[in-house]
C-alpha cells in the first residue's frame, strides 16, 4: 500500500492538506484584474497552494524561481523560455523578429526543450528584459488570461539594485494578466511591498500563509493511518503534530516516517518516537557540518528554541547580539516567526538536544 503521506515536492490531489479558504481566496484573486503577494516561511506549503489554484483555474502560466535567476538578462531568458513551453516555435518567430536584441536560441535534445540565453551586456540587459515583458501582453487573450508567478521575489533587489523599479514599470501598463509574487522572507518582502520608496509599494492583495489549524492537520493525519487499537490513531497524530508545532512539511515527513514502521517494522517501542530518532539519525551527518560552520552566539540561540526557551529573555548575552543573531537565522532559514521564534526544523532541535545539549 502506497503511503499516504507526502513531502518534499510540490504537494496535489489527496496528498493536498486543508487550505480549502485558502485556495478558494487566490483563486478568487485571480478572477479578477488584481495580483497577489503570498508570504510565508519555506515549507509552508506556498508552492502547492499556488500549483492547486493554477490547476482548478486551467489557465496558461509562468512561474520563475528568482532564486535561480543570476542577473537582469537572465531573467529575460527565463521569461522566453516560459514563453517557449506554452507555444511553439513557429507561433512565436514573428514575435520575436521584433525583439530589439536577438536571444540566442537552441534545440536541446536532452531535454527536448529550447535553451534561451542574452549575451551579458549590461547596458542592454534592460532592452531585453522589456522585450521579454512585452512577450507576455502580447501571449495573453481575454479567453486564455496568463498567470506569471514570481517565486522567491525577495531576491529581485539581489539580482539587480535596478530590477524591481524596471518590472513595477512595465507591469503597471500591462492589461489582462495576473502576477504572483511569493516570498519566503517576510522583513525582505515588507520592505519591497510596504515601504512607500519602493517601486512596488501595495502592488498587489497580501496574503500570509499561516500553519493549518491543528484540528484539520490532526484529522489529516488520523484518516490516513492504518486500522489500529482504539483511541491509538489519535494519540499518535497528537504525538506527531507537538513535536512538530504543526509544521506543514515536517509533519507530513514525521507522519509518513511513523507510517512506514507501523506498517512494516515491529516497533519496539513508540512508533512515533522511533521515527523521531530514525530521522535524526539519518541526518546526523548534515546536522553536524551545519552545526561546525555556525558561530557560537548562532549555536546559544538555536539552544535556546530547541529547550523552547525565549532567546529574547535570556540574559547571558546582550539584547543587540541576541537580535543580531535571531536577524541572521531567520534570514538563513533556521528560525522562523510564527506567533514566536521557532526552530524551522524540529529534527534538527531534537539533534541539538540529544547531540550537544544532553551529551
């Protein structure tokens, strides 16, 4: 029997978890001339929502990783290679015989797909990057409305101090389309979208993706676990979702891991407990070089959440280094801000404390 649970990829059909109001609110969203701005820590589940709501809307779509994005130029390619996956060549030479630079275009066999590049001229990287913008107006139709998601967008100032000023300009004259931005870094995301300097200052509905109530996770989980005593199914989803705080993926992991030894192995004892310690063991190694490359002020505060203690009332290091410090981890993915300061990986807390702190 397949296993019920499932993480690590973009999650659909009966593996989707709740965020039914969700769902039905982009969706909504884009139904109309407006565009989203979806924030949320990584592993939420922002890649599935948006994956489920393109899928019910049956529209044509572009998504972009602007974490994959290295300058201003290859953006435009990624654009055009989008572009490329929805229609075919010979739709688009007429189109792209007025491109003011010509992109360098090739068959790839391996992937049966086009490799798209620009030559890396920074003075023209603009030019391209406004031809390829204008590709999209040109692709969309009243009865085909294109979706254009922007995943990572925090990064847009990365790329480029110039990027975000040239795509707020271009996109505010577009008509008959919807952008996605999504973000994963809160701070660096309000900064983009809630600082009246900045170019794209309420562009867009926002939107922040919060944990899946404990009392649709719990359900979750219980309807997928196997027949067993009574009163047992529960206590095991309620043993899973407090290590986990609710985490939308490592809740989906530790169940499918508690799965897997109540199904084929002979627990010796809690199944949810040995599934715990298995997968800490199996990450020991990589818990281990992260944990030789931190600073020591980073290895307290990561100690501090793992005993589920507030690093902000601790008193064994000043207020500016505690701050500094929490700012760093956020920013690196290893501490999220819910309603408070937490561990972004609960097995890696568990680590902490079996490892360095009980050892």
């Amino acid at each position: 029997m397949m296993n019920p649970f499932k993480f690590g990829t973009i999650v659909q059909g009966e593996f989707f978890t709740d965020r039914i109001e969700e769902l039905e609110h982009v969706k909504q969203l884009l139904d109309s001339e407006n565009h989203l701005v979806l924030i949320s820590p990584r592993r939420f589940g922002k890649s599935s929502l948006i994956a489920k709501a393109l899928q019910q809307t049956g529209r044509p779509f572009i998504t972009i990783d602007f974490m994959k994005v290295l300058s201003t130029e290859d953006l435009a390619a990624q654009i055009l290679s989008g572009v490329f996956r929805l229609h075919k060549m010979e739709k688009l030479k007429h189109l792209l015989a007025h491109f003011r630079i010509a992109p360098n275009i090739s068959y790839n066999p391996m992937t049966e797909g086009w490799d798209i590049s620009f030559m890396p001229l920074m003075e023209k990287a603009s030019v391209a990057l406004e031809d390829a913008m204008g590709l999209l107006q040109k692709i969309t139709t009243p009865e085909n409305r294109l979706i254009v998601v922007f995943d990572e967008f925090q990064e847009v100032n990365e790329i480029s101090p110039s990027l975000a000023k040239q795509l707020r300009a271009i996109i505010q004259h577009q008509e008959g389309m919807n952008y996605v931005f999504m973000g994963s870094q809160e701070s660096m995301m309000n900064e983009i979208f809630e600082k009246k300097k900045s170019p794209f200052y309420h562009f867009g509905q926002r939107m922040n993706l919060k944990k899946i109530p404990y009392a649709d996770f719990f359900s979750y989980i219980v309807s997928r676990l196997p027949e067993m005593a009574q009163g047992e199914k529960e206590k095991i989803a309620n043993e899973i979702l407090q290590f986990t705080n609710v985490h939308p993926y490592y809740s989906q992991q530790l169940a499918a891991a508690t799965y897997n030894i109540i199904m084929y192995s002979h627990p010796s004892e809690n199944a949810v407990s040995e599934a715990i310690k298995q997968q800490v063991d199996e990450h020991d190694l990589d818990y281990e070089r992260l944990w030789i490359s931190m600073k020591r002020t980073d290895r307290k505060i990561l100690t501090l959440l793992a005993r589920k203690s507030n690093p902000l009332t601790d008193r064994s290091m000043p207020t500016s280094t505690t701050f500094s410090a929490i700012k760093r981890l956020v920013k690196q993915g290893y501490v999220i801000k819910t309603t408070t300061y937490e561990l972004e990986d609960p097995f890696f807390g568990e680590w902490i404390l079996q490892d360095k702190v009980n050892s």
